[in-house]
C-alpha cells in the first residue's frame, strides 16, 4: 500500500534496517483491511436492486439547441427481462421514422415478458474526450408507443461514482403511438457516469406488460470543454509550493475538518462525498495508487495479467511489483485509475512505488525504462488535469523534476537522503515528507532549514499528525 520508502540497492535497504532495527517495508495492514473492507462494500451493489437517487422531470428541448454538440449511440444491449427485436442495435443511430409510419428495419421494437422489462444500453466515450471535459450530457430519443398514463417506460443512467441508478425521464412527453422525439434535460456532473473503462450505462425499463414500444433512435448527447486528452492542459494543474499544510491519511475515519490545505487519501477508499467535503472547504484532495505494484485487493486487481506480476513486496503475498517494460498492458490500467481520480474530483495523484528498478522486482528494468514509465505517468496524469506527485524514487529526480508537480517521501531523515529532494525546492515545489520516528523536536530541528513540509505520523497512516510548521 502506502509508503513505502525508497531505496537505492536492495542491499542499502537491508544494511539501513540492519542499522536502524527498522522493520520490513510497508506500514500499515490496519489501513489495507479498512480499504479492502470498503472495496468489498462498495463492490456489494447490486445494479438491479439499488433505489434510483433522484427524479429529473422529462423536458422538451429543440433539435437545434442540441446541434452542435457531439453525439454517441448504444454500443451493447443487455435484455434483463423481456425481448427486443432482431434489428442491428445501428438503427438505432439513425433517426428516421415519424408520425404513425413505420420501417420495420429502422427500429427497434421492446415487448415486455410476463411482468416488466429491463434493458441495459452501453455507449462507449471516445478517447478524446476526458471525464472531466464531458459537459451537458442528454439523452436524445425517437420513441413510439405507449402514453405514460397507459405505460410508463423509463430512462435511468448509471452514476458509478455513488453506485446507483439516478432516474433521467421518461415517456411523458410522448404522443400515444405515434413518434415523438424525447429530450430530457442534462444530468447532472456527467462525469460521475462515466466507468473506468469510458462506458456509460443506461437502462430501459417499464414496470408492467401493459404493451410494447419501439424506439427509433437513442443517442447521448454532450458538448466536451477545454483540451482534447492529447493537449496538457497545464494552467489547470495545481503545483502545491513548500508551505502547503497537509495530511495523509489512509487509516480510519478521515477527519475532513482538519484545517490543511491539502489531504493524501488512498484513491479507492475515498467516496467522492470526501473530496467534495474537502473542496467545500477550499482544501485540496491528492489521490493515491501504486503504480508500480499490484494489490490483491484492489477492485481492478483482474485487470493485471499474470506477465506483469515480479516477485512480491517485503514478503507480502497480496502486493507484487508490476513490470512497468510491459506499457501497453499498465497503460490503460492506470490511466483508469487516473480516470476514476477524475471522477472522484482529485487534483493530483500520489503514485507509489514508481522505482521498481531498483528493488529486484523479478524483472530486469533498466533506469531508462523506469524513468520511460514514469514520464508517462506524469504526462497522463497531466492530460487529465491532475497535478501529479514523485513518490520517493530519489535517484531519478534529477530526470524528473521538471514534470512532476511535487514531491513526497518517506524517512528521508532516517537514511541521510533529504538532500535528494532539493531540486523540487529549488523550483517553488513542496517536499511532503513523512517521518514515522523521532521526536517532534528531533525531527523538525533537522528539517528546519529543508524548506520541507514534514509530518510526524504513525505507520498505519491514521489520523495521529504533528507537523513541523
Ligand atoms: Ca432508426
């Protein structure tokens, strides 16, 4: 999980602990059972059986209003209960029927079975478009059937921030079978829909077997702000500078009233309700993941193919180094995982474990590939409006300085290594440096004249904190 520090040579780590009596590597198992306990909980949703948050009152909007904005269409179709026709879900992209004629080829007819139906459309956002870009974000569609006093058919979308259905309209506007063009009004942060792997779910649904319906055309609509994904957006980027106050907290009820400028959360156990509690109070939230191990725990753990998994590390089976040669398989992984600090609201990253190099991973990694993964790291990270963090991996600052926004270390003071960090300094950017040993005095006399921003904290991450200043 956390933290763990930075070494030079496999050896140096065990001739410092030799030294120091220092044990293993990582803090913390408290924090990785609370955030596993919390994957568990959160991967308990049942998709079927989750209450629709809220109701927005179907709307008529005119075609010309949604014009110019870009347009996606169902990729997948799930039937849950009920049937639809045999027609290619593409007729579907193509509005092409009115009034009370029908093409039989154009559209898609939707019977419900004994009781109800329930379908799942899938739309796919394109690449070029960032979570956090996705703005006005509307359904569009041709619907004949049913008036909603016969039948009610109904439209939900999938917030896969919060884990339920949020509920977007339904047939009210809708004349009795004959076609009529449904437009509802934008949801709401659209970028809470979108899933790690740039799906969004819609579900088609009727209560009844009253009758059927027919949908001509189903489209997501929405206009997409600011850069496309393969412009930096660099004016957007939070670039901390020494000074800034903070807390890093992995373990136990996070106290967002703390008052700190910033918060390092753990990406995955942190809800949204967090960062947007933070934001309330004008502090910033850093996310963090590792980057250069696997954990067992994690949601996403199914995505690492085996070839990618070196030897385990300090002992624990649950967390193995990643190959980080292998970038087209750890590429879309955690840029995902970027995605989903996007839409939680993070403004930066905290990637952990980014030298595998140098910790005999099982894999023979070169520096040049090291610094090969970490410069994208960074230049994804940036893509998507995230500020991003340099995690210990002190001999390769010198080579990345200039595109990480920040530094944070572990018991730097432990191992005589502070002075690795200058250059961030040097450069009007914060040093969040942790130290799990020594007294207050100790400590922060040492770092006095650092310019480092150095926390006094447990090694299970809780919220024990003294700072230096
Ligand atoms: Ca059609």
């Amino acid at each position: 999980m956390p933290t763990r520090r930075d070494v030079q040579t496999a050896e140096l780590v065990q001739l410092s602990n030799a030294l120091s009596g220092r044990v293993g590597n990582s803090p913390i198992h408290t924090a990785r059972w609370l955030v596993y306990l919390a994957g568990v909980l959160c991967a308990c949703g049942n998709l079927e059986s989750e209450p629709v948050a809220e109701v927005f009152e179907s709307v008529t909007v005119s075609a010309e209003a949604v014009a110019q904005q870009s347009r996606i269409y169902p990729s997948k179709l799930t039937m849950e209960r009920g049937k639809v026709s045999a027609q290619p879900l593409t007729v579907l992209a193509t509005q092409d029927q009115s009034g009370t004629v029908d093409t039989w080829k154009n559209y898609l007819e939707f019977s419900p079975g004994t009781t109800d139906l329930q379908a799942t459309f899938t739309f796919l956002v394109p690449d070029s478009v960032t979570a956090a870009q996705l703005q006005n974000l509307t359904l569009i569609s041709n619907y004949k059937g049913p008036k909603r006093s016969t039948q009610s058919w109904s439209f939900q979308i999938y917030d896969v921030t919060q884990s339920r259905w949020v509920a977007i309209g339904d047939n009210q506007s809708a004349a009795e079978w004959s076609w009529s063009t449904l437009a509802f009004a934008p949801v709401a942060a659209a970028q809470n829909f979108i899933s790690p792997t740039r799906e969004i779910t819609l579900r088609f649904s009727t209560k009844t077997a009253v009758d059927s319906c027919d949908l001509d055309y189903l489209a997501l609509s929405y206009t997409s702000s600011g850069a496309s994904s393969s412009s930096p957006v660099p004016s957007a980027i939070w670039t901390p500078p020494p000074g800034t106050s903070w807390q890093i907290q992995f373990a136990g009820t996070i106290d967002t009233s703390l008052n700190v400028q910033a918060f390092d959360l753990d990406l995955f156990g942190t809800t949204k309700e967090t960062i947007n509690s933070i934001h309330a109070r004008g502090s910033k939230v850093i996310c963090y993941f590792s980057g250069g191990s696997s954990e067992s725990y994690r949601p996403d753990f199914s995505s690492f193919p085996k070839s990618v998994l070196g030897t385990t590390l300090g002992g624990y089976a649950d967390e193995r180094w990643l190959d980080v040669r292998q970038l087209a398989i750890l590429g879309p992984i955690m840029t995902a995982r970027m995605d989903q600090a996007v839409q939680k609201g993070c403004d930066a990253v905290d990637v952990d474990n980014m030298d595998v190099y140098t910790n005999d991973p099982g894999f023979p990694i070169t520096y040049a590939q090291q610094l090969t993964y970490n410069k994208f790291i960074a230049a994804e990270a940036h893509k998507r409006g995230l500020a991003v963090g340099l995690k210990n991996d002190l001999l390769q600052i010198k080579d990345l300085v200039e595109v990480y926004d920040f530094a944070i270390n572990e018991s730097c003071l432990s191992y005589s290594e502070c002075y690795y960090m200058q250059p961030f300094i040097d450069r009007k950017k914060a040093v969040f440096a942790i130290s799990y040993t020594g007294s207050q005095s100790s400590v922060c006399s040492k770092v006095s004249g650092l310019n480092f921003d150095m926390l006094l904290k447990n090694e299970s991450l809780d919220a024990y904190r003294v700072s230096c200043r």
